[in-house]
C-alpha cells in the first residue's frame, strides 16, 4: 500500500477511535502523565507519521530527545499484537516477554505534556483509566474497552503490514535517519537489521465473542476504512 493511502487510513483509524473515548468516562486530564513511560510500543507507520507532520524545528529536537533517552531502559516487544493472535488462535506457546522494568518516564514530555501530541501514536491513545492511576498502581480499564483496543491495535499494524514495529524510541531512532525513512515509504526497510520486528496482517480477530455485538458498530466503521 503506497504511503499517502496508509496515513490517510491511519487518520481515519484515529478519527474512529477519538469518536469511541469522547464517549467513555475517564480520570485522565491535562498534565495526567502516569502512564507516560518507556512501555509504548508503536508502527513504522505511526513513527513516519510523527516525523513528516513536524515542522522542522520540532523535528530536531525530538531527533535530539531521542538520540538522549538511547540508554533508559524499556519495553522491547519480542512479538506484534497480529503474531500474538496467530499463536492464540493455534493454541502455541508464547515466547518469553522482556520482563525488565520500563517505567522511566517517557523522554518526550515537556512540563508533564507530551512534545508530539496531536500525532501521538495509538499505544499513548488508548492509554486510559476510568480512575487516576496513581490511586491504584495501574489503570482501570473495563473489558469492552480492553477488547477494542485489542482491534485497533490489530487495526493499525494490519495498515502497516509491510512495516515494522518496536519500542517508541528504537523506532524513532531508525527513523531519524532519512535514508530509512524513504527506504520505509518505499517498502525496502528491514525490520530485523533495524532491531524491529516484522508486522503481520490481520488474519485472526482476538475479540471476546461476548463482546462482539456491542463492537460490532465501530467494526462496520473500521471495515469501511480503504485499507
């Protein structure tokens, strides 16, 4: 899929979702950043986003911030969310995560917001609580809301089954380069020389059947995406 048609879909992904959480009562506001940590994961596709929607300037720095945060520690994913569904579906054993703490602040705050905001990608998104995370340790999320992050994290690599995937800042860091950037947009990146892994296409659905007629309506908007 050529790459204005994969960012136009991306756009409309996001539209849906942001339609979807005005909808849902949540604890999070403005400077709220608890779950702002090394943990995000996101797409080529995503990170692609982040740099070509940057004025120049903001690109620096975030090439600067990231090129800084090289050494924190975090979230390296050993599988995509399309693999982790494959193996689900056929019953296999999963591969042992990387269990190394990844809960350093993330490095593109700026006075507790976040520097990309606007083009955030949807592992920050679909960060929500229906109560402050620092009340509890973690974020209260209820299943249906869980189930459709599930699809529109599937939703979201099936767009960018020829990409990569990857902790936020290792992605970042491959595309800070202008050269991988173009290789990207044209098909030709190679995840596993870059330290990413490949994504897949989304061949099985991990939707709880129980949950499916209340999803149905926002799979009918995502199915009408051209992607």
């Amino acid at each position: 899929m050529e790459i204005d048609r994969k960012l136009k879909a991306l756009d409309r992904i996001y539209a849906v979702y942001d339609e979807f959480i005005r909808a849902q009562e949540t604890a999070c506001k403005t400077h709220c950043h608890q779950c702002c940590t090394t943990h995000v994961t996101l797409t080529t596709l995503e990170a692609f986003k982040i740099y070509e929607t940057l004025p120049p300037g903001e690109r620096e720095k975030l090439f600067r911030r990231v090129r800084k945060a090289i050494g924190l520690k975090r979230f390296r994913p050993v599988l995509t969310t399309n693999a982790l569904a494959e193996l689900c579906a056929e019953d296999e054993d999963l591969p042992a995560e990387n269990e190394t703490p990844a809960n350093e602040k993330c490095p593109l705050l700026t006075e507790d917001l976040c520097s990309i905001y606007a083009s955030r990608p949807f592992n920050c998104r679909c960060f929500i609580s229906r109560t402050p995370c620092g009340e509890k340790g973690y974020a209260d999320v209820d299943e249906v809301t869980l189930a459709v992050n599930t699809l529109f994290l599937q939703t979201v690599e099936h767009v960018d089954a020829d990409g990569c995937s990857g902790n936020l800042l290792d992605v970042l860091e491959v595309l800070a380069s202008a050269e991988k950037r173009t290789a990207y947009a044209e098909g030709a990146l190679h995840c596993t020389g870059n330290g990413l892994i490949a994504n897949r296409p989304m061949q099985v659905l991990m939707l709880p059947p129980e949950q499916r007629e209340r999803i149905e309506p926002i799979l009918s908007k995502l199915r009408a995406i051209r992607i």
